[in-house]
DNA sequence: GTTATTCTTTATCGATCGACAAAGAATGGA
DNA sequence: TCCATTCTTTGTCGATCGATAAAGAATAAC
C-alpha cells in the first residue's frame, strides 16, 4: 500500500472548494469552475474525492466542523440558554459578513434550489438545518426545566422562531446588509426568550 | 398586421411556468423541463417569450403581482403598522405552506445560489427582497410619526428585523417545517413592533 | 531490480445545456 | 387572389455539463 504520493494538499484544496461551493452553491459552481479555483486538473479532483457531489458533501462537513459551528460551540460553552442565545445571534452575523468570505449560511444558501436530479443534496442540507433547529429547541426545553424559563414557555416554538430569524440571517447577509445592520436587529431579536425568562435584564428593543 | 394566431394560452404557459421555476429555482429549470411542463416545443417558447431569462423574469412578475402581493396589499389596507404586520406574517405563512403549491417565496428561493453567468438574474431578485424591506421600514416610520409607536423608535433597525424574518419563513416553509408550527411563532414575532407600540394588546408569546 | 500501487497527464466521452434556422401553415389586409 | 405577417413544426447548432480511459511517473514492499 504505497503508490505515487500526492503532490498537492488535500486539505487546502477542500478549503477551495469550500469557498467557491459557499459562494456559489452546489449547481453554480461547475466542474471547470473548481478546476480553475483549485488548480487541477479535474481527473486530479475526481481521484482525490471521487465526484463533484462527494467534494461538496466533504466541503460542507468542513464548513460545519469550523465556521458553520458556532451554535453548536455557543450551546455547550454558556451557562444559559439566553446568554447561548445572544452568543450565536452575534456570532452568526459576524460570521455571515466576514469581509472577503462568502455571506451568509452554506448550509442555507448553497442548495436551496435545485433541479430534480439534485433533490438529493438539498435534502441533506435541509437535514443539517432540521439538526440545528432541534438542538436549540432541545437547549431552551433545559432552561425551562431548569427553571431559567417560565414553565408556560413551549421551547419548540421558540426554537422554531430562532432557527427562522437564523435562517433569515443568511438571506439578509447575501444581500448585503450591512453587519452594523444585522447586529442592530439581535436585541429586538432577544425580545422572544427575554420575555420567556423572569424578569431581569432585558434588551433595550428598537 | 396579423399572422397566424398563437394556439395555446400565453398567459396559461405562464402560470406554468411561474410554478415550476418557483419550485425548483431559475437554474433548476432547463429548458427540457419547461418543454414537458408547459406541453410546448422550445421554439415556441422562444417565440411567445423571447429567452429562459425573459420568460423567468416574467413568471416572477407574475408571482409579485399575485402570490407575492401580500405585503403590499396589507400596507395599502392595514390602518396600523401593527395590523399590516401580524397580516403579513400570517399570510406570508399560509402563502408559503399551500397544499399543492410550491413551498416558500418564489423571490426568496428562485435564485440564492447562481452560477456567476446568472448574477444579473439574483442581482434582479435581491432588488425584490430590497424594495420589500424599504416599504416594511417606511409604513414603521408612518407609525411612529403617527403616533402609533414610541417616537425613540428606530424604524429601520424594526423594518430590517421583519424582513430577516419574513426571509427565514420562506427557507423554514421550504425545509417541510408544518403550518401550525410556522403560524404558531407569529406572536413571538409580534413582541418586537407591540413592545415599540405603547402598551395595550400584547400577545401571549411562547 | 521487480512488482504492485497510486497519482498525474492528456485527451476525450456521451449527455445535456440554452438557443435558433428553415420551412410549412394559418391569419388579416390590399 | 395574393401578400405580409406570425405562429408551428422539425431538426439541429456549438458550448458546456460531469465524468473517465489510457498511458506515463513516482513511491513502498519484497
């Protein structure tokens, strides 16, 4: 088991393709396209990753592990669901604007329409936004068992709510609203779980 | 100044057309598809609509002039910003998550991600979303020279917020998430324009 | 060295993309 | 009736799509 060794790096060319499938989405960016983004040859590509769907599956799966994982770093780091909250609020629009990095989501800009043949790679997609929705809801069912939250609160639809202004978020950023915008937005944002929680400290809204 | 009559319905091809780009997006579509979809020869379509593009600029039209109308049409009709708002969202909703309709805003989801050959095409969709926001933001603004919301009241920052959710509604409707769940956010939603507004009918959010 | 293995290079493959040319058919106006 | 105009039919255009075959080059194991 040995063989020619590979004489360009793995790792930074997935980062490539990473870049031009966040800016451009899985079917706008074409074989030639990544050829030319990577530098290879596209029987290099093909022995690397095996096809362009392979490659964009792998490039997502980057783009979730580091930029795309805020919100599962900001659930396990804070110690409440509203500071967890505001922190992935934050972090999602510097994310989303990050100047020379493609604006907004990939998970939810880059196959959200597609022809039928590719149905399939939208509805992995679709599984990794259903996963993030579910983990906000199942962080804000914690806050209300642990008493952070009112016990009237139904978490479900509060994590409904985030996962659609997050959602939201990404469309806002590609096209190009400005961060100062978008971060002026999070305390009217915070109103919903603020207003769950007992009365304390609550964002001046507007 | 006659020539042989066109034997199909124009503005029925359209509306077929209009629905299928709106479900699977201006590049998902090829024009193989819109073949079988509209039951007529590519040189027909040519004939009757000039391009893909023109033809897809016209569907979208249509869409706004239709479907995509509501936020106008509850602006134009609503007597206070409060009462647009909650329609907007409640129709936003139902619009969205039709039985046997194409899921989420046409001008949301027909062109997020390109190929950079079609930027024009989501440049043109993004001035959609754009004008959208500027008359959310200027009915806020009436409403608060009218008295209706607190004078401290930033307009924009609330008109950017009801965009950002209005966009991540489309991407939720889209993702399959169900009616009941979407319309059951919308006091949540509705939080940020009555806590601007002085006190009087607050919704039981979450 | 020999062999098996893997990567690189080069040149394409068939399918599909959006678009149109040319000829025939149906209308209204002269 | 004949013409100008417009639509319909048929066939196909060059470009691009994602993907691969075949041959040469570089490694490790033996």
């Amino acid at each position: 088991m040995a063989g020619r060794p590979r004489e360009f790096d793995r790792n930074e060319a997935l980062a490539k393709a990473r870049d031009v499938f966040w800016s451009r989405g899985y079917e706008g960016v074409s074989m030639a396209d990544l050829v030319s983004t990577l530098g290879l040859a596209s029987a290099r590509i093909y022995a690397a990753f095996g096809s362009k769907e392979a490659l964009f599956r792998e490039a997502v799966e980057l783009y979730d592990a580091e930029e795309g994982g805020f919100a599962t770093r900001a659930i396990a780091e804070e110690p409440t669901a509203q500071l967890a909250i505001e922190r992935i609020l934050r972090e999602a629009v510097e994310t989303y604007t990050r100047k020379g990095r493609p604006h907004g989501c990939m998970v939810v800009l880059a196959a959200t329409n597609c022809a039928s043949e590719n149905e399939g790679v939208r509805e992995w997609l679709e599984g990794y936004r259903r996963r993030r929705t579910a983990s906000l809801v199942e962080r804000l069912e914690r806050a209300v068992e642990d008493g952070e939250l009112k016990p009237e609160t139904d978490a479900r639809i509060l994590g409904d709510y985030y996962a659609t202004v997050l959602h939201g978020l990404s469309v806002q950023a590609r096209d190009g609203v400005p961060r100062s915008r978008l971060l002026a937005t999070i305390p009217t944002v915070m109103l919903a779980v603020c207003s769950a929680a007992y009365p304390r400290s609550f964002p001046r809204a507007t």
